[in-house]
C-alpha cells in the first residue's frame, strides 16, 4: 500500500486542525477512547459539539491558546492508501515549520478562509509551494457554510488565484480548488447537498486517486557506511550501504564516484537476506562493485554516463532556522546526505520582503525564519544537483559546528 504524504498551510483559524480531524473522524480512523477524550475535553471548553480540531492539537499550550504551534504529523489510512500529514502552523513566524513540514510532501493543501479569501498569508503559502517545487496543490475553500455555499464566492477566490500562478511560476503545478466545510463536513469525506454547484471530487476523493510525485530524475546514491566484516564466513565481502536518494539501479549497470570520477559495475545488491535485481528511491541498500575502488562515507554514486560536476562556490535560498543571526563570514559546516563540509557565507545578496513577496539587496541581518539569497563558498567541491531538478540531491542544511545546531535549510539554485 503506498503512502500518500500531505503538509497543510494557511493563516491562523482557518480550520487546519478541524479538517484533519475531520477527516480522521469521518474515515473512523479514531479509536472510541480518542473520541470520548476530545468529546470530555470539547465540554470542558463548553462546547455544544465536538472540537475536532483538538484530535491534533496535541500540546497542552496550543489547546490553551487555540491555535496550532508546532508541526505535527498525523497518520492515518484507507483501505486504498496510507496518509501522513503534516499540520503546520499558520503564523509567519513559523514559516521555517511550514518548511519541514512541506518538505517531503507530495500535495500541498492551502486553506483560505472563504469570508476573508486570499490574504497575504495565502500568498506566503502559494510563495513556499514554488520554493518547494510540490506539484500537487490543493486549495481548500473552507467555512462555506459561513457564506451561505455561494458558489459566486468560491468562483471570485478560484479567479483570484489564477491570476496568481504567473507571479509564483505555478503554470506546471496541479492546481486543484475544492468548496467545504470542515465544521460540518461537506465535501471532505461526504458529498455536501449543499454544493450542488460544484461537480469536482471531495477531499478524500482527490486524495485517493492523485498520482505521486513520479521519480523522474537520474540515480544519487549517498554511501553512508563501508562494510568490511574480515570474517571467515565474509573474507573478501567489501559493501557500501546507503539509502538511494533518488533514481533506480539495477545489477549490472555501470555506476560512478563523483568525488574520483572511478567507475565500476553493480555486481549485487542487497537489502538485509535478501538479494535484490534493482532498486528504487528511498530504498536502504548494500551495493557490491565488481572492482575494489576508492569509496569512502559521504561519497556520492551515480550512472556511470552522467556528469554532475563539482563546485566549490554556490548560490542558493537558504531558510534561517537558527535563534541567533546569521554571522557573516563565520565557517559552517554543510551537509547533503552523508557528507560534511565546512563553507563559509560568501554574501547575502538579498533577503524576502514578506510584505511585498519581493527579494530586497543587502538586508541589514539575517534572523531566523528569513529566506534568502546567498553565495557559499567551499574549500572541497560539492556534488549537488540545482533543486528544481532533483530536489532530493538539490538541498542542504548548515551546521554551527560550535553548538551542533541545525540553523538553516538551503536548495540549490
């Protein structure tokens, strides 16, 4: 059964919470002890019905305040697929949550209130669906029970976005606008009667038949470790394990060192016991070479045809996670899949204005959630793709090599 991975975005009380846990209720993928908790917890609020948006809200602080603060990921199936989903925060503060949450995702649902239609935070959200490179966008059109299910407001908000797919180069994207109502339920999981206008799919409908990201780009192949057993059941056995990143291989191809440009054939693979013929993205593996070459932790594989030259000076966005600025200058150490290398910050040449969506030249700092542009500069060469063409080699994040702190994310431009 595959699994399906879905982050969320939009502003504050646009029902985030309330639609995940309404598709958690209505697909009964609660347990009669969670629903009788969050049904004592909703009366303590004293509410008349259930608060579903609590089945996420987790944190003590968050049910306090009634907002989400955190990313939290929720897990639930059908009998057609597996969900994960992550519910990020609506804030602009947090927009380095929105990112980690944004991540992996292989569909993007933006809420908009439909009172208030697109707002600046809608055009953060559709701004980050673009850095991300998510293909699957979803706008869920939510409270329309609010507006009486007018299709006029639905239709004025699609319009609306529309007109935006030029300015956040969202013409290649698979944009999708569903009308509901996560309070009541309308066209989540059921079809609403209300809605008569609207002949698309229902949520849950359009989340289980949507293709996954296909994997379209060429073999990366991180080696994470070098075994060596010298046992006498294992004399001569030299494998290098890892997680293939993205790509396929197969025994017998031929495939390439990036950091000595050796090459040498797939001889066998293998997972655990078994031996495998090929394998796919996201699979852990063994690789064994037909010859003994230079291959160390860190080293990057890839087809023995392909050319992904080395570069010692980058320039990427680089999101600020980080509680302290960054410092100019100041050695940090980048890692993309199992390599470390310490860079320095060349230049911040320009820095996202959240009010207007523009990039302004030569910020006065860079604090944390800002999103940049940068120039990073490297003593050794660094073998990433740019991010738009293959997205799983085409990140990185920086380390302060000082607290060992993740403080920013960057893709490859």
């Amino acid at each position: 059964m595959n699994i399906l991975r879905i982050s969320t975005a939009g502003s504050v009380d646009d029902g985030k919470s309330t639609l995940i846990g309404r598709l958690l209720y209505d697909t009964k993928s609660l347990s009669k002890d969670k629903i009788e908790n969050i049904e004592n917890l909703s009366k303590q609020r004293g509410l008349e019905d259930i608060d579903l948006s609590l089945i996420t809200d987790g944190l003590t602080a968050e049910r306090e305040q009634g907002i989400t603060i955190d990313v939290a990921h929720i897990y639930f199936n059908t009998p057609n697929r597996k969900y994960i989903v992550a519910d990020t925060p609506g804030h602009v503060e947090y927009t380095r949550n929105m990112i980690t949450g944004a991540s992996n995702a292989s569909v993007f649902l933006i809420l908009i209130d439909a009172r208030n239609g697109i707002i600046e935070q809608t055009k953060r959200h559709l701004f980050i669906a673009s850095l991300m490179e998510i293909q699957n966008i979803v706008f869920v059109i939510n409270k329309m029970d609010l507006v009486d299910y007018e299709e006029s407001v639905y239709l004025k908000i699609r319009g609306e976005i529309t007109k935006l797919q030029e300015k956040f180069n969202l013409e290649d994207r698979n944009l999708t606008f569903i009308p509901v109502s996560a309070k009541v339920g309308d066209n989540v999981v059921k079809r609403s009667a209300a809605t008569k206008w609207f002949d698309g799919p229902t949520l849950l409908d359009y989340l289980e038949t949507v293709d996954e990201a296909k994997d379209t780009t060429g073999f990366r192949f991180n080696v994470q470790y070098v075994i060596r057993p010298q046992s006498d059941e294992f004399h001569d056995f030299r494998g290098y394990a890892g997680k293939v990143k993205s790509g396929t291989v197969k025994v017998g191809d031929t495939v390439k060192v990036l950091s000595s440009g050796q090459s040498s054939k797939v001889k066998a693979i293998n997972r655990y016991k078994d031996k495998l013929t090929h394998a796919k993205q996201g699979d852990s593996i063994t690789l064994e070479l037909e010859d003994d070459i230079d291959i160390s932790r860190g080293d990057i594989l890839i087809p023995g045809s392909e050319v992904l030259e080395g570069v010692k000076a980058l320039n990427s966005k680089l999101c600020w996670l980080g509680k302290d600025d960054l410092v100019p200058q100041k050695r940090y150490l980048l890692q993309y899949g199992s390599a470390t290398v310490p860079v320095k910050i060349a230049a911040v040449k320009s820095q996202l204005d959240f009010d207007t969506l523009s990039f302004e030249p030569n910020p006065e700092a860079v604090k944390v959630n800002s999103i940049n542009n940068i120039d990073i500069k490297s003593a050794s060469p660094l073998y990433l793709d740019k991010y738009k063409d293959n997205p799983e080699n085409g990140y990185f994040i920086l380390v302060d090599e000082v607290s060992n702190a993740t403080v920013a994310v960057g893709f490859n431009q």
